[in-house]
C-alpha cells in the first residue's frame, strides 16, 4: 500500500450544478494530489438514470478548469482505467454481485414495492424507529435466503424482477480509520442489507463506486461527511470481494454551514442572504430557474479558490492568502478539521478584494474595457489603466468599476445630495468660480501643482479649504468619497476639471 503511487478521484453524479461544498471536495482531493506527485481523476457516477440532468456534466468539468484544477483522467481526456462514466462501464458490475452471492455476501431479493411499504408500515406499527430490510427483517421477505434453490431459480428464468442485497452480518463490529476523524466503529446491527444491484441492470452506488475505486486503482477516498455513513458498508464490500489490501485511506471532511452555524449550506441561504452556492451561473433545464455563479458575480477563480481551501482547512500559520501552487506546497488531509466550517460571505467579498489588489492595472483594464464598450465608450487603454490603479483600492469587484469610476469617463449627472446640502453655500459659489479661473492658468497640470493652487485660493477668499475640499470632489464625481482627490483631478485632464467646476456652479445656482 505504501509504495502505491496516489490517486484519487473526485466522483459526482451528474444530478444538477455543483455545490460549492462539492468543488471545496474536489479541490482538497487536487491539492492532496498534487502535493503527493499522485493523479487526479474524474468519474461521472450516473448510474441512477431517474435523477441524471442534461447540462450538469458539462456544468461539472466547466467547474473545475475555471477553478484551475487539471484533470489527468476523465471522460473527456480519457485515460489508462477508462471509461470514466459509469454508464459505460455498466457491464463490469454484475460479476461482482454474483460474486457476492457466490461467496454468501449477498442474495437475490424478489420483494415488490408493495411488500417493501407493507413490511415497513408492520414494523412501524411494532414501534421500530428506523424500520429496514436488515439480518433481522430480511427472515420474512422473499429472498433467495428464505425460498428454495429452485423457486430463485424459477423466478430468475421466468424473468422475474430482482434486486441483489448485500447480507450484513447480524452481530459484527465494523471498524476503519478515518485520516480527518480517527477510527470510526459501526455496530452491523445498525446496518441495512443495502441494494447493490437494481431491477434495472445498474448498480447502485455503492457497488458501483467500491468497484470503480477499485478498478481505477484508488488510493485515497477523500469525499464530503454525507457519505461517512456508507462508509462501514464499503468497507465490507473491500473485505467479502477480496481487496482489503488494497483499501483506499478515507476522509471524510466537515460540512460547510450556513452564515449562522445552523446547519449545511443550501441554495436557499445563498438567495435569502445574497451570495451565490455554485462556481458557475446554472440555469435549470426543468423549472428554467436561474442561480448565479461565483465566477459571474465578478469573483476571480483564484479568490474563489483560497476562500474555499480556507473552509475546512487551516495552514496552523496565520497566512490566509494562497495561490494555488501555494496551497498545494501547504496541505495536508492532518489539517482539516473534524467541525463543520462556517461560510461568511463577507469574507469571500474580502478575499475577492485582496486578489483585486493584486491585480495589475493593465489587467484590470482589459476588463474593465469590455464594460466600457459595451457602454460605446471609447477611452485608451493608458488612460484606462490608469483609472483602474485609482480605483482599485476601493472596490471588491471589477463590476464596480463602473459605479465607482463612470465620472472618468462622461459628467456626473447628479450630485450626492447630502454633501450639497451640508455644504453649497455662499463661500461655495465665491470659492469656485475663482477656483475655475486659476486652474485655467496651470501650466503643469500635476497633482501637487493643483492641490497648491486649491490652498492658495482658498487662502486668498479666507476660506477653510477643509470646508470645501468635498464639494469640490462631488463637482467633479457627483459622489462623496473616491480615490485620492488631486490625483483624480489631474487624470481627468485640466479642461475637464474646469469645465465641471464652471457647469457645476451653473447647475447648482
Ligand atoms: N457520487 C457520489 C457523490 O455524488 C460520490 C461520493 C464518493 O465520493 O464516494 O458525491
């Protein structure tokens, strides 16, 4: 086991958009491999046909690479232990269920639907709290442990419908260590004699997935805690088929939790609170409802991905910003905690903001034009850019750029009112004609120049300059507060200023 090289696989099924717990589970299994030299595997676990939604795989791999995280081998790049949907690996399941019945692990079960409700509501009546088909119940059912030989045998040939059922041991201990939770011990009397095999040809997920795991040569089982409970049945499943040696290592992370620490987050939280659950935009083929993505929201998939890494993990460092390669020098499957991590969603706008900042402004620009554009207006990209370095400091998303910028690029056309009440007065409408004519004969149109010329004529009128510094912002901005004052008056050039000032007094008269 020791010397086998990592793999893992990050295995959805294909039932709707990814959740972001979803994509925190699959970038811990790429950091994991990443980190160990091991291979990163996809697999689509669409045996359950009834629940498969058009559009989620192709949701699922769009997903991941805008994440940044490579996939080795998948459906779409194929590879060595392919195919990787387990639609198309379909016939490699039922060998394993005969198996099973063979060695006296499992049996058929010929139980209708009808038989399984009335077997259920008799055991409720009985006071049973969680009735099931188990070593207990499994006595009064028809299966191939309570009918002969040759009735099975007959109902099989007549074309019968079956399932095939895992046999639980009555009165066994099922332990296995888990790297995030130690060991983990399961009574088999809490287990159900699980369907492995449907009515239908398909596996289920269970037999599908240990199979699979198997086959694809997994070495380590890193998935979300929903899936703790099935695991003691995977683990019989590794030991009656014979590969116990080569179980893979399981970790089972912490759920992420709503704001309030009150349970798993949901899509609900996200549109009560206003913050997306999902990487990408997801428009439901069914009800045509639409949710918002991460990634349309205005979040860069490098933010994305370190506030994730964050919900679960920690470094042991008071580090918070990693970059990918970052985070896969840092972790480790030790580092993830056993609790459920609360999402804050102030925390992923913060994150958003310190990777904006980081940000070049020529690269900013580039997105930002693709807004102005749209809007017809055609700026350069030296004077873009440099509107961006000013900018940037305030916003959390390049989609502010406009609400924050806009008077870069064409007058304000209102006023922030407060600021106008509080403050037009009399010394306002002397202060800024005069204002108006002395910028007029700046020769150097600099920053340090302007804000010397403001002081001097303030002087001059015997005004406070503090008194009308934001006045002055709100005729060129029409807002209140913005980047650093003088340096935005001299990038919006020496006529423009002049030109607001005079249209400002005009407008405010
Ligand atoms: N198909 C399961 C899911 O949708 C996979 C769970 C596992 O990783 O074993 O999450």
């Amino acid at each position: 086991m020791e010397n086998r090289k990592v793999r893992v696989r990050f295995a959805p099924s294909p039932t709707g958009p990814l959740h972001m717990g979803g994509v925190r589970t699959a970038l811990y299994n790429y950091l994991f491999a990443k980190k160990t030299g091991g291979d990163f595997i996809l697999r689509i676990e669409d045996t359950d046909q009834t629940r498969y939604v058009p559009g989620a795989e192709e949701y699922i791999m769009e997903a991941l690479e805008w994440c940044g995280m490579k996939i080795n081998e998948g459906p779409k790049s194929g590879g060595e232990y392919g195919p990787y949907r387990q639609s198309e690996r379909k016939a490699s399941y039922l060998e394993f269920a005969e198996k099973l019945i063979e060695s006296g692990h499992a049996y058929y079960a010929f139980d209708t639907p009808e038989e399984l409700t009335e077997m259920r509501e008799r055991l409720t009546k009985a006071k049973v709290a969680a009735p099931q088909y188990n070593a207990v119940t499994r006595e009064t059912m028809k299966n191939s442990l309570t009918l002969s030989e040759d009735e099975v045998k007959r109902r099989i040939d007549e074309g019968e419908p079956y399932v095939i059922r895992i046999k639980i041991p009555r009165k066994e201990e099922v332990r296995f260590h888990d790297v995030v939770r130690g060991w983990v011990v399961v009574h088999s009397s809490q287990m159900d004699d699980k369907v492995l095999f449907k009515s239908d040809g398909m596996p289920t997920y269970h037999l599908a997935n240990v199979v699979d795991d198997y086959k694809m040569k997994i070495t380590h089982v890193i998935r979300g805690e929903e899936w703790l409970p099935s695991a003691p049945l995977h683990v019989l499943l590794y030991r009656y088929l014979g590969w116990e040696e080569v179980m893979p290592a399981f970790a089972h992370l912490p759920l992420i939790l709503k704001p309030d620490g009150n349970g798993k987050l949901s899509k609900r939280d996200g549109d009560r609170l206003g913050f997306p659950v999902f990487p990408l935009n997801w428009k439901d083929p069914d009800s045509g409802e639409e949710s918002q993505g991460y990634r349309e929201r205005g979040y860069f998939p490098e933010s994305f991905v370190n506030m994730l890494a964050m919900l679960g993990w920690n470094p042991g460092t008071s580090q918070e910003i990693f970059s990918m390669d970052e985070l896969i020098e840092a972790f480790s499957l030790e580092r993830v905690g056993k609790s459920g991590s609360k999402f804050d969603p102030e925390k992923a706008k913060w994150y958003n903001q310190q990777y904006l900042r980081t940000y070049d402004d020529a690269a900013l620009a580039e997105i930002f034009q693709v807004t102005l554009k749209e809007k017809g207006i055609n700026a350069s990209d030296a004077y873009v850019t440099k509107v961006c370095s000013l900018i940037k400091e305030k916003t959390q998303f390049t989609a502010e750029f406009w609400g924050f910028g806009n008077y870069f690029f064409q007058q304000p056309e209102s006023y922030d009112e407060k600021v106008i009440e509080k403050r037009w007065n009399e010394t306002a409408i002397r202060f800024f004609p005069a204002l108006a004519d002395a910028f007029e004969d700046i020769e150097d149109w600099r920053a340090d120049e302007i804000e010397s010329v403001f002081k001097l004529i303030a002087e001059k009128l015997e005004i406070n300059p503090g008194h009308v510094m934001q006045l002055f912002r709100v005729l060129l901005s029409g807002q209140g507060g913005g980047p650093v004052l003088f340096e935005m008056t001299e990038l919006l050039g020496k006529q423009e200023v002049v030109a607001r000032l005079r249209n400002g007094v005009e407008r405010l008269k």
